[in-house]
C-alpha cells in the first residue's frame, strides 16, 4: 500500500508539532512529572507585576492631597444649581405658550 506524498509531509508536521508541544510541556511540568516539585510550587513567573515602587510615601502624600481637594463637603454641592436650572426652563416653557394664545 503506498501513501501520497501529502499524506506523508501532513503526517510529518503533526508529528513535528506534537513532539514541540511535548518539549514545552516538558518545559514546563517535567518537575512536577518527576516528583521533584508540587504543582503548587509554581516557577518564578517572569511576567510577574513587581511590588516596589519608588518614592510610595511622596505618591501616597499626592494621592492624599488629590482626595482631600477632590472631596470637600458644600464645594461641588451643585444640586441648587440643577433646581435653578429646571425652574429656568419651566419659565421659558411657560413664556413660549403665552406666546401661542
């Protein structure tokens, strides 16, 4: 029985990439496969996000100072403001209809 030429370099690519997937497995979980580790125990994961920050206390003072001009009680109270506005626009709803009769 012969085999086609595709067949067969078909064959040899899925074979090529099994055999990388196994390597990076390997890679990846041959100390676990092995014994000589836990699966737990994970590897120093080189995309971790690193905790230190230079300067934290100047950046935590910014970070203070921004909240307490950010929030103070009575400034930024602009409900009046919204009331005044719907009154406003009551009254020159009222103006357009004594215009209409």
């Amino acid at each position: 029985m012969e085999v086609s030429p595709v067949h067969t370099y078909a064959g040899e690519i899925c074979g090529f990439f099994a055999w990388i997937w196994i390597f990076h497995r390997a890679k990846e979980d041959l100390g676990v496969v092995l014994g000589f580790r836990h699966p737990w125990e994970h590897a120093p994961d080189p995309w971790a996000i690193v905790d230190h920050v230079e300067d934290l206390e100047v950046l935590e003072n910014d970070w203070d100072d921004f909240v307490a001009k950010a929030v103070r009680p009575g400034e930024d109270d602009d409900d009046d403001d919204d009331e005044d506005d719907e009154e406003e626009e009551e009254e020159e709803g009222d103006d357009e209809d004594d215009d209409d009769e």
